[in-house]
C-alpha cells in the first residue's frame, strides 16, 4: 500500500516526497501508537505511519507480531524536511519519549517487539545515532545502561489501518505507557 499526501497543490507519494529531498526515519520506542502520536506533532515530519521491522516474518498481523514470535519491533516510520527539522532533532525527541534502559519493554508492554530501536537508513544517520547514543551514556542521564538497537532499515510492513494515527481516529490518548 502506497500512502499519498497532499504537499502544496497536488498528492505526492512518499516516493516523490523522497524524490524532493525529503529524509525517511525509523524509530521504535514501545507501543507504536503514541511513538506516531508524538512524532506527528514535529513541524517538518511530513508524513508517519506505524508498522513492524526489523524481525524475519513477511508481512505480518499486529496479533502475529504481539505473540513475540516474529522478530519484528513496533516502529514508527517517518518522512521528514531536514532543512526544517534535521535528523539530530528527531534523535532527541526519541530520547525523550521512552525509556531506552529498558530491555524490551516500555511500561506495561513486554516483550521484544516493544524494543527501544533506532532503524538508520544511510551512513549519516548511522553515525548520528551512535554518536547520539554515546552522548546520552557519557551524559549519565540514566544510572542504567541504554540498551537502544541501531540497526540497519530493513523491510518495514504497514501495520492494519485501524492502527494508523489510532489516537486522531479514537479521540484518546490511553493505551499506551508515555515515559
């Protein structure tokens, strides 16, 4: 499925936004909902969606990725104007929206589809993860170790639409834990 979204006068594919200039980025940071919830509200984060990566399963059911069994993390996926909002901006909300020394689980939600995971999707966004990461660890922020994946985008597979912007669509902001 292809979203479209309508930039200026006309609907542009994420395809073209990218085209534009326009930077993807993959975030997970517990349940997927408030991670796009947060996300959405950046001045210069174009375009969101929420879905599964990083595991070994082909497309895979929101109840297939909840029985922990295929590898996949809840992420948020986002297309971003880094002349508006640069890359290291996204970082820090990440930081700030989770708690990164937690192994697999953000409050009530367990299991390894809740991991605090950064998605990179070239080498700048690779270094500015890492480099991100070891600042956060020297800053002493935390008494525990951040245990936040940076791993490389691999195939991300949009979660059922009933998840997409959940909380625009219900009207609520419960069901997830917010750090």
């Amino acid at each position: 499925m292809h979203a479209h979204l309508f930039i200026g006068d006309g609907m542009l594919s994420q395809e073209e936004l990218l085209g534009k200039g326009y930077e993807k980025a993959t975030f997970a940071a517990g349940c997927f909902w408030g991670v796009e919830a947060v996300f959405r509200k950046v001045q210069g984060v174009e375009f969101t969606q929420v879905g599964y990566t990083g595991g070994n399963k082909e497309n895979p059911t929101y109840k297939e990725v909840c029985m922990g069994n295929t590898g996949h993390a809840e992420a948020v996926e986002l297309l971003f104007n880094s002349t508006i909002v640069p890359y290291e901006k996204l970082l820090e909300l990440f930081w700030e929206l989770h708690d990164p020394t937690s192994l697999n689980k953000q409050g009530p939600d367990v299991g390894t589809q809740y991991r605090s995971a950064i998605f990179y999707h070239n080498e700048d966004q690779k270094n500015k993860a890492i480099f991100s990461k070891n600042e956060l660890e020297l800053s002493n922020r935390f008494k525990n170790p951040v245990v936040t994946q940076i791993l490389p985008a691999g195939p991300f597979y949009r979660a059922e639409e009933y998840h997409q912007q959940y909380f625009e669509k219900t009207g609520t902001q419960g069901g997830c834990f917010f750090k």
